[in-house]
C-alpha cells in the first residue's frame, strides 16, 4: 500500500480509505448498506491488514449509527495506527441549530461524534457540504477552536465550489487560523468536472484530495451494462439516484471500455476505474465501501494496478470533459504563460 502526503500537511494516508456509509442502515442510509458491528469489523480488520490507515465516516450516515460501529470496532483504541476521518454540517436533529456550520452546530456536532467513535481527538474533522446562512468567519474560528482544544487535528472540507474554498483559505490566512488541509470531492471516470476548478485549487494551494463514491454508485463497477435493468441489491436497483447521469450514451460507452480494457488485464471494470483514480497524481486517496468481502477485496487489489499510458489514452479519449469558457480561451490565448495548476485541467487539451 502506498502512503501519500495528506495536502500541506506532515499527515501520511493510505491511496485508499475505508469508506462506511453502508454501516448502519438506518434511514436514507439504508439503500447503501446495513451492516452491523460483526459484519463490518470483518471488513475494517481486513482493509487494515492490506494497509488502509484511514476510516472516513460522517455523522449523518445513519444518523450516527456509523460512527457507533466504528468506536465499538476500535474499542477506544486505536488499531494499527489506523486514522479517523469525519464530517458534519447535516441535519442531526430537530432544533434550528442542529444543522449547518455554525459554531453551535459545530463544536456541538464534534463533541457528539467524539463520544460516538469513542475517541479523544478525530484526526480529520472535515465541513460535509457549503453553508452560504453562517459567516464563513465563524465557521473557520469554530474549527481552528476544535483543533485548538485538541479535539481535532486537521480539518478538511467537502463538495464545495472553487470560490468557497478559496474564501476559506483567504479567511484562515488573514485570521491565522488553521487551514484546510484537504477537499473530499466527488470524482470519476463518468463524472470529471471536478476538473474545472476543485483539481487546480488543490494544486495551486497544496490541498489533499479524497475521492468519494469513486465507481458513481456501482455504474463503473461492470455489473451495469447498456440497455439492462440494474442488478438486484446494487444501490440503484435500490432507489439511490446520485450522481446524476447527464449523457447515458457517454457512460455507456465509458463502462464498456473499462470492460474491455479490464477483460485485456484480466482484472474487474472496477478496479480498472480505481486504478485510474489512484493514477491521478492530484489524488491523495480514493475512498472505497461495499457490503462484502469480495468488494472489498476485489477494491483493495486496485491499489497494486498500473494502468499503461496507452490504457489511460483510451479512458480519457471516452471521458475527457469538453473545455467551458475561459478554459478554451486559456488554450487557444494563454497556452505559453499556464502554471501547473492551470495545466491539470488543460494539458490534455494542447496539441502535442
């Protein structure tokens, strides 16, 4: 297992992370999963003995049911010097302060997840999603508090805009306060727009990136084939409609080039996918879930895949997003004065 340099940070994590939204199955969370304490200790010590050093959990998956199983698997102690990583900014109860990034909510919502993971510090306290009704001010001083008070030890951010973050960072700055040290992004073959501002600020600003729901809900996994129903038990058999699909004919054609490459490797269409995540030098760690030992398994093999470059021309020859204004302007006007972050979304773009 490779190790990689969390962001700005002296942090090292595993290029892939124990994802465990299917822990619990309660409420919504129930169409990804509902393993118990048994069931996903067996998939956690697994993970760890291949090398995984980082949960990612979240205090809304299963209305923190998620976050118990972890603290009962862990048993306050911590395994191997394995990390937990969690988020909150979701509705957690009734009350008009039991959602959002506001101080209240906040240092209220850590503490509770404290108690849950059975634990005295979270090791990446991350913001779940942006938060336009509280002063992003307030939020960055509830987080640097947390750290502060030693109840967290890195903060992070997910699903927000190139602008949010780089408001974010313009506010620790000026306040000196702790900065983010990593994006937890939505990021695959079928769906790169992340690619258009989240990839370059992470470049431009030394930010990790964490990749969730890496096979877009199983679509990339190869069990889905153009012009079938979705298999029984997949989550959208299920019901569960993210990420939307916006060109059905492109991911078809996606899939079926995973498959023909992955059948050429003698491999899964899933772990070619992964494969190409991992590839991504721009990408820290690619968060993995499942419901059995065979995901997990059959995931955890792509971390040791090196695709070819003639195998990633192929991925991105049926992937590669078109360039939006004032991208194709970039190229065609700005092509001799581009840094490295403008050129990790338009180098595939140049002529050779």
């Amino acid at each position: 297992m490779e190790y990689r340099s969390l962001g700005y940070s002296g942090l090292k994590v595993s290029a892939l992370t124990i994802g465990t939204m299917t822990f619990g199955g309660v409420g919504w969370a129930k169409k990804t999963g509902d393993l118990g304490v048994h069931e996903a200790t067996r998939l956690v010590d697994l993970c760890l003995d291949a090398g995984v050093n980082l949960i990612d959990t979240a205090d809304v998956y299963s209305a923190g049911v998620s976050e118990e199983i972890i603290g009962e698997i862990l048993g306050g102690k911590r395994k191997n010097g394995v990390l937990v990583a969690t988020k909150a900014r979701f509705r957690m109860g009734e009350g008009p302060n039991d959602v959002g990034s506001s101080r209240q909510h906040l240092i209220a919502a850590c503490e509770a997840s404290l108690k849950r993971l059975k634990t005295d510090v979270i090791d990446l306290y991350q913001l779940h999603e942006w938060d336009g009704h509280t002063p992003l001010e307030e939020t960055m001083e509830a987080l640097d508090t947390l750290v502060r008070q030693g109840k967290v030890r890195y903060i992070g951010c997910s699903n927000f805009s190139g602008w949010h973050i780089m408001k974010a960072l313009g506010i620790s700055k000026e306040d000196r306060r702790q900065r983010f040290v990593s994006q937890q992004i939505h990021y695959t073959l079928e769906a790169r727009e992340a690619e258009y501002e989240l990839l370059p600020v992470s470049v431009d600003q030394g930010l990790g990136v964490l990749v969730w729901s890496p096979l877009a809900g199983g679509l990339l996994s190869g069990k889905h084939r153009r012009n079938q129903a979705a298999p029984e038990g997949s989550r959208q058999f299920a019901g569960w409609k993210e990420p939307p699909i916006r060109d059905e004919g492109r991911l078809w054609t996606i899939v079926e080039t995973l498959i023909e490459i992955a059948e050429d490797r003698g491999v899964s269409a899933a772990q070619i996918a992964l494969a190409w995540l991992i590839g991504r030098k721009v990408v820290t760690s690619v968060i993995v879930g499942g419901r059995t030992e065979s995901q997990f398994n059959d995931n955890l093999a792509a971390a040791d895949l090196v695709l070819t470059s003639q195998e990633r021309a192929r991925l991105d020859a049926v992937s590669l997003p078109p360039l939006l204004y004032p991208y194709w302007h970039q190229r065609n006007e700005a092509k001799d004065r581009l840094s490295p972050a403008d050129l990790e979304l338009i180098s595939p773009h140049l002529k050779p």
